[in-house]
C-alpha cells in the first residue's frame, strides 16, 4: 500500500512538473516574440467600433494574460471602448489557456470558438450599451526598453552568452534541456499499466513532440538575448512570478482528482448538483487572478465535471489580466466583471440545458 502510494505520488508529481514545464515555454515564448517586435504586433488597430472589439477579441484569445493587459491598457488611454474590454475579458481564459492547451488540445480549439462567438457578440452589445463608458489615464502596464535588443553583434553572439553566462540563464538552459528530453520521451508514449493513476496526459505523442519543438526554438532563443531580457522578463517575470504558482495549482488540482475526489465521494455529488457546481465555478471566475480556476480544467480533464461549467468558469475567469484595470477604475471593472458573470452563467446553464454537454 505504502509502495503503491508512493509510485502514485511520483507519477503525479511527474504529471505536475511535466505540465508546467509545457506551459513556462509557451509563456516564454509568447514574452519574446512579442518583446522583440517592440509591440508592434498590436499597434494597428482598426479605428471603427466593431475593430475594436475583434482587437479585443482577438488578444484575449492569446493564452495567458498579456493581451488583455494591453487592452485594459489602451482602455485607460482611451483608445477603445468598453465592449473591446469585455470582448478581452470574456475571450480570455487568463493562464489556465496553456494547461488546457496541455491538457485538452481538441476541446480546447472548440471552446475558443465558443468564446469568439460570444465575445464578438457580447462586445459590440456593450460596445453599443456602454459607449459612455470611458477611462483616460496617462498611465502605461507594458515598458519595453532598449536594453530588450542587442546594443552591438557580439551580444547576440551565443558564444558570448555561453562564455559570460548568468545563473538566470544557466537555469533556464537547464530547464529547457531537461524540459525537452522529457516531451521526446513521453511522445513515444507508454503503457503506465494498473498500478498507475487514472489521470494521465491525455495528449498525442505528436502534441509533445510540438511543444518539444517550441522548446528548443525558446531554447536557442535564450542562447541569443541580452541578459537584460533574461534577468527582467524571462526570469524576472514568467519564472520568478509564475512557476511556483502553476506549478503548486496544478499538482494541487491533480492531486484533489487522484485522492480527494473518490475518498469524499464528491464525483457522486458533482454529478448530482451540476448547476450549483456551474454557479460555484461562476463566482470563483470573479477572483482576478490564475490559479484557482484550474481546478476547474483538470476536472474536465478528468471527466468529472461538463463542458458547460468549464465554459462558464473561462467566461467569467480572466486570470490576473483584470487587475490592471481593478487599478485605475474599480467601477469599471466591478461593471466588466459583473457583464461577465451573468454572461457567463447564461450561456453555461444554456449548454446544460441542451444536454449538459
């Protein structure tokens, strides 16, 4: 018993590790790309109202939550209109976007069109109710400086870097190597056989060797930038501010579907009580900040809960990409908050309805 458990223990804490491993690459990867084009990816933005809100749609949609931190951004500088907010809010599931991308890849791909249609349709609704709706502050969320691009040749040499290495980046290299060993090893696939748990990474040998990929491609990334990057937003920010977090959610939400769950029979009473499950997955949406909500993901994942509750869990959820505007306007984002909830609980108790899919 005490051999089993502990063959348990290791295989989720595998799992865990292996998860957050896939989504620190996407989150380095996405800080690059977008620090190295200066932004200017996000710059032109089509000037009618219904642009804004496909803008807003279309980088809330961006997994993570730095596309509706440049949202909320250019809300405060008055660039856009509320509904591209909402748009952003409703589009976006927030960090809880890369374990499901992990996780769930196929279902994944169909509650994102779910979530355009709705953002698209919600944001011009509000875009049209709660034109009035303005907020124009001199105040900036996203810096890039010069010190993000190499000042001469040699800085971008990967022999330099090698020769004159940080601990920053020699962990992150190490990281990267053992990160992409192990997606190669799990995309040949294997039989876990009995003793393992039931909760596995339901994902194709073609999906590891994917994201093995972006890992080498963040890998040779890391091998090239200045320190600047590396200290600041690579480690400063995605590993410093993130990686403890999801990796804690995540082996924390794993380990309440392997030992939680049968123990206190809460699949019985998750089955029994799908809507009080969908409110209470509603509410837990208006927390602004990741970590919480995937619980909600590995259920799924699991089998244990329907897509309607997911779904209203992303509507209503926007990871900690509100808390910016929580900042500069607590009642505009009481009212973005608010908007999300009663869409979100329509639309999760509409699928239930149709068949509690």
């Amino acid at each position: 018993m005490t051999q089993e458990f502990f063959h348990t223990g290791i295989s989720l804490l595998h799992t865990a590790l292996t998860l957050t491993g896939i989504i620190l690459v996407m989150m380095l990867l996405i800080e690059y790309l977008n620090i190295r084009s200066r932004g200017n990816w996000i710059q032109k933005i089509n000037k009618s109202s219904f642009g804004q809100v496909i803008f807003g749609t279309l980088l809330g949609l961006i997994p993570g939550c730095m596309g509706t931190f440049f949202v909320v951004s250019l809300f405060t500088h008055g660039s856009i209109g509320f509904g591209a907010v909402i748009a952003s809010f409703i589009a976006t599931s927030g960090d809880e976007a890369f374990l499901m991308l992990t996780l769930i890849p196929k279902e994944t791909l169909i509650l994102s069109l779910v979530l355009l249609v709705a953002a698209l349709g919600f944001g011009m609704l509000s875009q049209i109710l709660f034109k009035n709706v303005k907020l124009v502050k001199n105040t900036k969320h996203f810096v890039i400086h010069e010190e993000e691009h190499c000042r001469d040749l040699e800085e971008c040499k990967i022999s330099h870097n090698l020769k004159n290495i940080s601990f920053q980046r020699a962990m992150l290299i190490f990281g990267l190597i053992l990160i992409v060993a192990n997606l190669f090893l799990n995309g040949h696939g294997h039989d876990h056989g009995e003793a393992e748990p039931h909760f596995q990474i339901n994902i194709s040998g073609i999906i590891n060797y994917i994201f093995a990929g972006l890992a080498l491609l963040t890998l040779l990334a890391i091998l090239k930038v200045p320190d600047h990057f590396i200290t600041e937003h690579l480690w400063g920010h995605v590993i410093k501010k993130h990686f403890l977090k999801i990796f804690l959610w995540t082996f924390g939400a794993i380990l309440l579907i392997e030992l939680a769950l049968p123990f206190f029979n809460f699949e019985e009473w998750i089955m029994a009580n799908p809507y009080m499950l969908l409110l209470i997955a509603a509410l837990l949406g208006m927390i602004p900040e990741s970590g919480p909500h995937m619980v909600f993901v590995t259920l799924f994942a699991g089998g244990y809960i329907p897509f309607a509750v997911l779904l209203a869990s992303s509507i209503v959820q926007d990871g900690h990409g509100a808390l910016p505007l929580l900042a500069e306007s607590p009642k505009s984002f009481i009212l973005a908050k608010f908007i999300n909830l009663i869409i979100g609980l329509g639309m999760g108790y509409a699928f239930l309805l149709l068949g509690g899919v």
